[in-house]
C-alpha cells in the first residue's frame, strides 16, 4: 500500500475537501481519501503508486493549486484485538 501525500492550496471548507476527494476518486482507484482544508493536504491510501501528473490536472481542473506531493509506503494499522485474528 502506498500512501500519497498532497499539499493543496486554495481549499476554504468542508465542500473544497469534498471537491478534491471527487476528482481523486474519478481519476484513480482508492482505497482511501481524505482533505483537510486547515492542514491545505489531501491524503490518498491506494494499493499502486499514483501517477503525479495525472494527479495534478485532475486537482487542477476543479479550481485548487497542486504544492506538492510525496509519497511513502503505508501499513494498515491494526485494531486493539488484531491478535485474536491470526
């Protein structure tokens, strides 16, 4: 799993976040999306690496600024009884 971090500018509220997590979700297959308009990022968790460019236009086109973006490897967390589940 790969988390993809997202640096974006211009989102103000709750409806920019939504926005944002649209066109990721269109454009690419997730396993998880979420902005936060006060930290200005979004955060992606998918199983295959994202394509940047493809990335930026998409965010791009609904009105908001690409700063940046990284990427890291991602291990889900396990829950409080994970230990039970073997």
């Amino acid at each position: 799993m790969i988390k993809t971090t997202v640096k974006v500018d211009g989102m103000m509220c709750g409806m920019c976040e939504s926005h944002v997590n649209d066109a990721v979700r269109k454009v690419f297959q997730v396993d998880k999306v979420t902005s936060s308009h006060s930290k200005g990022e979004t955060v992606i968790i998918s199983e295959k690496p994202v394509d940047e460019a493809k990335l930026k236009t998409a965010i791009s086109a609904t009105g908001y600024e690409v700063k940046g973006i990284s990427s890291e490897p991602y291990e889900k967390k396990k829950g409080l009884f994970s230990f039970l589940h073997k």
